[in-house]
C-alpha cells in the first residue's frame, strides 16, 4: 500500500522491451536507502517489484523491474524513455504516516492531460477521465495523478480538475506534464468496495 506522497524524482535508465513483457531500470537515491529485493516501489503510481540493483556507469544506484503486458497495456509506462523522470514512492511501512489516501498502486485505466491554467501560486490541471471510471470522482474526493495523492475539484462524465500547489509542481511529474501527455489514473479504492458491497446487497435484497 502506498499514500501517493511522491518520495523523489528517479529516472528512467533504460526500457527494455521483449515480445510479451519489458524490463524497466531506474536510478534513484532516496527509496533506495533500505531497498531489498522483493521490496516494492511505486513508479508513476503503479506498484513495481524490484528484482535487480545495479548502478549507472557515473556510480548512481539504480533498481529494476519487469513490466508484465499487462502494465504495459493499462498504464502509460510503456511511453517512458531513457532520462524521464519518474515518481518514486516506497510502500508504506507499518506505523507510517498515512499523508495522502489510500493508494494500492494499482493503475485503473489512463488519462490525457488537457488544459493547464497557471494561478499566481498554483495550477488547475484538467485532465480527461475513462467513462467506466467517473463514477467513484467526486468534487473533494482523492485521486492518485502518476502516484500522486490529490483532491478532486470539480468532476464531470469525462473530464476532471485538479489544484496544484508549488510542492507538487516542483517535486513531482505533474509540473512538466504537457497538454496532449498521458498520465496514470488510480481512483479511490474505498469508492469501489462501497460500489460493490451495495450492489450485492440490492440484488440480495431483490432475491428474497
């Protein structure tokens, strides 16, 4: 579990890619400090595997993952390149301080960043939204934007905004992402278990 609290910007070494599956690596310093394999790391808000750790040829460390054809189809990882930045996020430990929302680092479909709106201190970011997901979007809700933990201010059918702040425009992804750029979607997974807990108990409710 994550809190989409973004730890630091890593950047993408290389992607490697083979018939069905890729092999991502990442130079990091700040969520490698106590990495071990096994461990796992959030990239852009999907929650990866570390299976490798190595280090680049200047001597910054890095760690690798492999992205299964199912990533690469539900996220935008497969876009990234060699120097990209990337959010880096650790899983939470145990007694961790929950500073976002709940996140699970499990991408529910892609969005495309569709307007940005420069405020004296701040941006409004509207970014487009799947119709299967709009439903668990509210106005004041959370959303997990590339793994970052943010509060919905206005939602519509295809289409939501988000307010970012100068923390969120300097330490993550989301101060350089371009109109026409596509970002990782996660929304609130409290949403979806109270969706499905009603829906069972309507149709348990209709049956008797």
């Amino acid at each position: 579990m994550f809190t989409g609290i973004v730890e630091e910007l890593g950047t993408v070494v290389a992607l490697t890619r083979s018939a069905d599956a890729a092999r991502l690596e990442v130079a990091a310093d700040v969520v490698l400090g106590d990495v071990r394999h096994g461990d796992s790391i959030a990239v852009n808000g999907c929650c990866l595997t570390v299976v490798d750790l190595g280090e680049t040829a200047d001597g910054r460390r890095t760690w690798t993952a492999d992205l299964m054809a199912e990533t690469l189809e539900r996220t935008a990882l497969g876009a990234v390149g060699p120097g990209a930045p990337v959010n880096l996020e650790r899983a939470l430990a145990a007694g961790g301080r929950l500073g976002g929302h709940v996140v699970q680092g499990h991408v529910d479909g892609v969005g495309t960043v569709l307007r940005r709106e420069p405020g004296e201190r701040w941006e409004v970011v509207e970014i487009s939204l799947p119709a299967d997901l709009a439903r668990y979007v509210v106005p004041k809700g959370s959303i997990a934007v590339d793994g970052v933990s943010l509060t919905v201010v206005d939602a519509g059918d295809d289409r939501f905004t988000v307010s970012l702040i100068p923390e969120t425009l300097a330490r993550t992804t989301l101060g350089a992402r371009a109109v026409g750029e596509r970002v990782n979607l996660e929304t609130d997974v409290l949403a979806r278990h109270v969706e499905r807990l009603l829906v069972a108990g309507l149709v348990a409710g209709a049956d008797r």
